[in-house]
C-alpha cells in the first residue's frame, strides 16, 4: 500500500476512536442541594384537570438508546400526576418521517395503563420532520382533548435537529395557549429547543437523559400556575446558575510529517510535507439560570457531631457516616453517662430577643445531650420548659424514661417570642418547675436547672435566683458572651456558667455539662474532651532514676483526667535509643489502664533524638487512623533533660501548624537555648529545675493544658482522610477529596 494511503487511514481511524460528543445541562450547586432537588421531584403532585400531551422524537438522529431514555421521561413524569378521565388526561405522538399517534388522551383513565401503553412504544425510524408534528396538532389539536377547555400541556422530546423550518410553527401553536416544554435527549441543539419552548424559555428548556433534575424542573414550572404542589409547603421554588455543555471534537493542526505523492507530468512520486492534524475535545458552554424545587432536608439541623457526614435519606431520615473515633455512636455523639441522682429541668429561653434560629440550636443541645448521657440505667430524670412572657413546662421532668420518646417530644414544643422574662421564668421554676411529687431523705435526687439563653432578661432575675437557690434547685447557666454577666448572678458563681462565643461552639459543651451536673468540682479540664500525648526523654542523659521520677510525675498528672474513649485519651511515647510508642490514644479505654501501662514504660538510654520522637508522633500518633478524634483539642507535653533537641524545633513546628499543641517541659539547673527554641512563638516552655521538683508544676501543667482544651480547633488537622484524601471544611464540617482510584467518606476505599 502506497505511504500516502497509510497516513489517510492512519487518519481515519484517529477520527473513529474519537469519544463522541455528551451533552449536559448542569445545575452549578452543591451535591448537597442536587439531592435535594433529585427528593423533591418525587414529592411532587399535579392533581388538576389538563390535557398532558406527549411528542417523543423517534428519528435516526434520536437513536433507539435515546429514544427508550425518552420514554422513561415520560414514565417518571406520569408517576406524579393524578390521571383520570376528569382530572389530567395523557396521551403520546411518535414523530420521525411522519407523526404517528400512539394513543390519544382519552384511552386510559389510570396511571398504570398509561405508563404500560408508553413502555411497549416501539422506535420507528426516519428523518427528523419536526415541523409535520407540529402542522399535525395544529390541523388536528391534542387527539382526545377537551379542546381547550382546560390547560394544554405539550411535552416535545427531541434532539433539537429539526430538518423543515419550525419557528412559525412553533409560534402559532403557543399563540393557541399550548403550554411547551422542549426536552433534549442525544446531543440536542440548545438554540432550536429555545426556539420551541414556551416563555420564560429557561423555564420551559430541559434534558431528559437527568431524569430527576428534568422532572423537578418541569413540576417547579408548573407550580406557578397551582397546577402542581409539593407534599411539604416548606418547599420552595428557587433560581439556579447553570450550564448548557457540548463537549465537541475539533480538529487541531499538530504540524506537517513527510508524505509522499505521484507526479503525472514525470510519473514519479515526490516527497513533500503533508499537514497532520489531532483531535481535541472541548466544552462549549452557555450559560443559564434554571429554576428548581428544594425541600428543607433532615441534614439541615446539621445532626451529625465530631466531624461526621450527614447523608439523607427520604425527606424524614438520614444517616451519620462518622469518624472512625465515633463510629457506632448515634449521630456519632458522644457516649456519656450521668451516674448521679439528679432532676434535670433545661428551661429554653423563647424570647423574640434570643430568636427562632436560637431556640431551634438549644432544643438541638438538649436532644443532644440526653442522647449521648441518658440510658435505660440512668439514674437521671430530665424535663424541659420554655418561656418567654410566661413559663410552660412542655416535657415535665421524668415524663419519658424512653430516650427517642423523649427526643421526639422535643420537636413539638414551639416558638413562642415575645418579651425575654427571665427572672419571672425563675420565680415560676422554683414554685412548679419539678412538679408537686416531694421525695424526701436519701431518695430525694438533686434537683437541677439549667438555663439555656442567649439574650438579657427585661425583668430583674437577682431576687428570683436568689428564691430558686433557696428552694434548694442548683442552677446552671448556658449561654451566649453577651449574657455572661448575668449568667453568673443568676447561678450565684462563674464555676457554674459555661459561654461560648460562636453559635456551633454550643454543641462542643456538652461533655462540660455532663461535668458539672455530677459535681461541682471535677478534676482536670471538667470532662472536657481531649487527645492528650506524654513524650518522655528516656535517654542516657536522663538515667533510670529520673526517669521513674518523670513516670511518677506523668501518672499524678493522668490522675486529673476523666479517661474514656469519649471524653480524655492519653497516649505515651518514650525515645532514647529508639523511638517506641509504649500506648497509643486508642489502646486503653480506662484511667485504671493508662495508670498501669505508665508504670510499665521502658527505659532504654543511649542517644535521644527529640525530633525524630516528635516526628513519629505526627505521622504515627496523633493521626486519626490511630485513634485522634476530628474536632477534639490535641496536646503534646515533652518532658526532656534539654539534650537531644536541637533538631527538635522544625517537627515541633508542624505538629503545632498541624492544630497539635506542644508543650515542651525542660529539667535542669540551666534553660538550654535549644529549648526555649523549640517552645515556638507562645508561652509553651516549663522549667523545673530538678527531677525532684516536678511535681511541684503539675497546676502549672494542668492548667496549660486545660486552657489548650478550650481553644477553638480545625476539624481538618489532623486530616481525617487517609491515603492521601484532601480534607474541606464546609458548613461546620467537612469532606474528603480523594485520589483517583479510592472512595469513601474518609478515602478509606478502593
């Protein structure tokens, strides 16, 4: 075969494996919203009496692929209409050389017979003779019909590609009052269905082959006019960017190549340069605004806790995929448990001044909480009020023992607003906040308010605390900065008082309640949560001696903390000789446990590298794959003779810029250099002067970390996605980006 032929087939076949051309029509919102609107299109009902008239193309340029995906349209849009010889009447036209009634709109009176007789439509073929459908209906009007007696819906199925003139045509049939919407299947032409559909045109525009957004589209349309409804009248019509995308193929000059080619005058064949061209696939993009129904969706109210997922499920239900840390856990919350006798009334402020958005966040604390700390075993009885100009005890106090009975009658105490009458609200607890049943002696729990409020009260609350706490009811206060103030003259100390500065941050006290509503005084940080890492110098500049003293140390500190997978984790690692985690965060559940696994720490001397040891708790400790919990504060405390460190200042650094505090505590007469480098630009350095006196700066050390806790962390750092997943803060949470080739909430799948 001559050369030049070679390259023309070479050509050729370029060209054939060429992907063909896939058209979208793309809605530029969140996955979040696309679910809601994939919900809301099955929610959707047209109950009215119209004429649904339905004009699928079935033409070669359609394809019978196309063409089956047109009667699946046409089959879900049938499944939200209320058909019957009085109320919607359907029927369906095939088009393609020339129209072809499939049935009219008077043959079936039911839903089921209606989709049947759609399903066995058979492709016929042929050229794409748009416009003899149209002068058809406009000789012949809908087949069926009540002749324009009621609403003229007609829903035209096509590629766009119309092979007669169809404007004029297109014209005369919506001056008649025909309602159209012109459907893309295939690769439609945009322009031509603009030029068939009905006005507004982005309103009556659509696209088959995504059948829910398709449908949804057309319902909102429809909605307008009370023809269709929604099942919730929480749903709402709203206007959304989005796209009409052809990925095309074009061709692109890559150079020229030597081809070869006969000469008639000499009858020789030549060598010159031939161009040689490359195919490319490009996104030609048209800009729009498409107009969906959303429904308001159970992951609004952002149920999931600790960095978990929320994924819906229906219009009611959903589903946490959680941390590993939380997994098993409802709503991946905490699992507490209030071992103490108490009655607890939570009184809601229902103010106008605290707001509807507020009120909804504390009912979301309360279910919260008695989810995570109520148990069949509790000893704990919980109740609920509410006021704002008067006092209602929606959920009297031990009324439900059952936690979802308890949760679910949360959701129907309303929003009252009206003036914020706290002190009167008070004043009403002490008199009949825990009912008229006295239990008296060593039966009688400890009664328990606590207050939930983000607003001052309009009326003066010290008198009435003052009342309240002499009826023996201990008070606690919740609340927003502002109110701090008189949060802590109506609970009579700042000891009883928990405030947070943002609204989210109200979610993360709920260990500090369960805290305080057991004792007034808790040890450590009052239960709240913590990833806490001991990294001990066990190198021969230390010798065996101090280092039992750091041991002993470590574990009198332990001692402050509530240790359980939900509230403190406590990990050690030691390094002399070598670097060797002796626990990690999620080895042992209980204090009893890390007490004794302490005292069993190895010393091993030889030189000690305090960076290598801070690097292999970066990338093998304080990891989410190893137990570190997302949101949850995380604390390294070094304890080190000042030897081994200088090139401990880098990793020290990114732990720290990777949302791990570092404390660094350094025992000898004289403060190394290399030590107060490596403490880093906060007061993050501990000198003891000798072994001997560390215990001497344990409140110095307990109240570092405490104040650690309490700092506002990333739920991104550490990353909760493994293998390389690329972690994204969003809306109080986040979501994992992962590599190609792996999948799952945290990438954790192949």
């Amino acid at each position: 075969m001559p050369s030049f032929l070679l390259l023309e087939a070479a050509c050729i076949f370029l060209f054939s494996r060429v992907t063909p051309s896939l058209p979208q029509q793309e809605v530029l919102v969140s996955k979040e919203t696309i679910g809601k609107i994939s919900v809301a299109s099955k929610m959707m009902w047209c109950s009215a009496a119209m004429d649904v008239l339905f004009l699928l193309d079935g033409s070669h340029s359609i394809g019978k692929g196309s063409f089956e995906r047109s009667k699946h349209f046409a089959i879900t849009v049938c499944d939200a209409l209320d058909i019957s010889s009085e109320m919607v009447r359907v029927g369906a036209l095939q088009f393609s050389s020339a129209p072809h009634l499939e049935f009219p709109l008077d043959s079936f009176s039911t839903r089921q017979e209606v989709k049947a007789k759609i399903k066995k439509m058979v492709f016929k073929g042929g050229r794409t003779e748009t416009g003899l459908a149209l002068k058809y209906l406009l000789r012949t009007g809908f087949p069926g019909g009540r002749n324009g007696s009621v609403p003229q819906i007609l829903i035209l199925t096509t590629d766009g590609k119309s092979q007669g003139h169809v404007a004029l045509l297109a014209k005369k049939l919506k001056e008649r009052g025909i309602t159209v919407f012109a459907v893309g299947v295939r690769f439609p032409r945009w322009e031509e269905l603009h030029m068939l559909a009905s006005e507004p045109r982005e309103q009556h525009v659509l696209l088959a082959e995504q059948v829910e957004d398709a449908t949804n589209g057309l319902f909102s349309t429809l909605s307008h006019s009370a023809i269709c409804t929604t099942a919730s009248p929480d749903c709402q019509v709203g206007a959304y960017p989005c796209e009409h995308k052809t990925l095309e193929t074009v061709r692109e000059l890559s150079g020229n190549v030597l081809c070869w080619r006969g000469s008639r005058q000499t009858r020789t064949v030549l060598a010159t340069l031939c161009p040689f061209y490359s195919w490319k696939r490009v996104f030609l993009t048209q800009p729009a605004t498409c107009y969906r129904t959303t429904c308001p969706g159970p992951c609004d109210s952002q149920p999931c806790q600790n960095g978990g997922t929320c994924i819906p499920e229906g219009l009611d239900s959903y589903h946490c995929l959680c941390p590993l840390a939380f997994r098993g856990e409802a709503n991946c919350g905490l699992k507490l448990s209030l071992e103490c006798r108490i009655d607890v009334l939570f009184l809601l402020d229902s103010s106008a001044g605290t707001t509807l958005e507020g009120f909804l966040r504390a009912k979301a604390f309360v279910k919260r909480f008695v989810q995570a700390a109520l148990s069949e075993d509790s000893w704990a009885r919980v109740g609920v009020a509410v006021y704002s100009k008067e006092l209602l005890v929606a959920v009297p106090v031990g009324e439900y023992q059952d936690v979802p009975d308890l949760v679910q009658s949360l959701d129907s105490i309303p929003f009252s607003g009206g003036p914020t009458l706290t002190g009167s609200a008070l004043r009403q607890v002490a008199e009949r906040g825990f009912g008229s049943a006295v239990r008296t002696g060593q039966h009688r729990p400890r009664r328990v308010v606590v207050l939930l409020t983000e607003s001052r009260s309009q009326d003066e609350v010290a008198g009435p605390a003052q009342h309240a706490r002499a009826r023996e009811l201990f008070l606690l206060g919740v609340g927003s900065e502002a109110a701090r103030v008189e949060l802590e003259e109506i609970t009579g100390s700042p000891e009883h008082v928990i405030v947070y500065t943002d609204p989210q941050d109200l979610f993360s006290q709920i260990p500090e309640l369960q805290g305080r509503l057991c004792s007034r005084t808790q040890p450590g940080c009052r239960a709240q949560s913590l990833d806490l890492v001991f990294m001990l110098d066990a190198s021969a500049s230390v010798g065996p001696e101090n280092f039992a003293h750091m041991q002993s140390f470590m574990r009198s500190c332990t001692l402050q903390f509530d240790v359980n997978p939900d509230i403190t984790q406590v990990g050690l690692v030691v390094y002399g000789s070598q670097v060797q985690t002796v626990f990690g965060l999620e080895t042992h559940p209980t204090r009893t446990a890390v007490l004794q696994a302490m005292s069993q720490a190895p010393y091993q001397g030889g030189v000690g590298s305090a960076g290598t040891a801070l690097l292999h708790i970066y990338d093998k400790v304080m990891t989410v794959q190893r137990g570190a919990r997302p949101g949850v504060p995380k604390a390294v405390v070094m304890l080190t003779g000042g030897r081994g460190v200088e090139d401990a200042a880098v990793p020290a650094q990114k732990l720290r810029d990777n949302g791990v505090s570092v404390l660094v505590m350094g025992v000898g007469p004289i403060l190394r250099d290399a030590l107060r480098r490596l403490a880093g630009p906060r007061d993050t350095l501990i000198h003891v002067a000798a072994y001997s006196d560390l215990q001497y700066h344990q409140d110095q050390l307990i109240e570092w970390i405490c104040g650690e806790a309490k700092r506002p962390v990333n739920l991104c750092k550490p990353s909760p996605c493994t293998n390389e997943g690329t972690c994204v803060l969003q809306n109080g949470s986040y979501r994992c980006e992962c590599r190609d080739g792996w999948e799952g909430p945290h990438c954790e799948n192949r």
